[in-house]
C-alpha cells in the first residue's frame, strides 16, 4: 500500500515561507511522477505543482515564481518550498501519487 506522510505545515504571517515535506514509501519513488496539491477551506483539490523523474517541474499560475517544489530520490522525499505567502494560499496540502495522497498537512496564512 502506497504510504505518503506529509509535514511542514503550520501558521504562518502574509510574506512568510514555509517548507513541507512528503515521506514516501511503498513504491518506487525515483520513478515516480509526484504532485502537491491543495484543498482550501469550501473549495475542491487544486493541483498546485508537478516534478517529473528527471527533474523538470510546473506550477499552477497561482503560485509560479513563489514556490519550489524538489525532490529527494535517495531518502524518497517530497518538499515543496512556499516562499512570499498569501491567505489564499490557506489550506491542506497533499503530496501524491497518481490516485494516491496523504493525510495532508494544514497551511494557514494569516496577520
């Protein structure tokens, strides 16, 4: 069974960073085509970014150019790094896999 454990979030001012991280495991990571997405409160899943197996990545427009996502093949890492934050950037945020997520983990940015 695929396993993804993600961590990182928390509360956080307008203009601050935050950097999640997704345990992955129970698959072949390297291999492995990998999201983040995002759910705000009321609303649906927005895919929020991308990273192919050699690297390469894309984001939604809504946060190109304030966020990094990377990964990590030897420990089977995700990282998403959230630089220059907004409130509607406030939500849970999942790693995945295909069909697969985790149990999210809670961003929220407010003064």
């Amino acid at each position: 069974e695929v396993q993804l454990v993600e961590s990182g979030g928390g509360l956080v001012q307008p203009g601050g960073s935050l950097r999640l991280s997704c345990a992955a495991s129970e698959f072949t990571f390297s291999i492995a085509y990998m999201r983040w997405v995002r759910q705000a409160p009321g609303k649906g899943l927005e895919w929020v970014s991308g990273i192919n197996t050699d690297g390469s990545t894309v984001y939604a427009d809504s946060v190109k150019g304030r966020f990094t996502i990377s990964r990590d093949n030897a420990k089977n890492m995700l990282y998403l790094q959230m630089n220059s934050l907004k409130p509607e950037d406030t939500g849970v945020y999942y790693c995945a896999r295909r069909n697969d997520r985790g149990q999210g983990t809670q961003v929220t940015v407010s003064s």
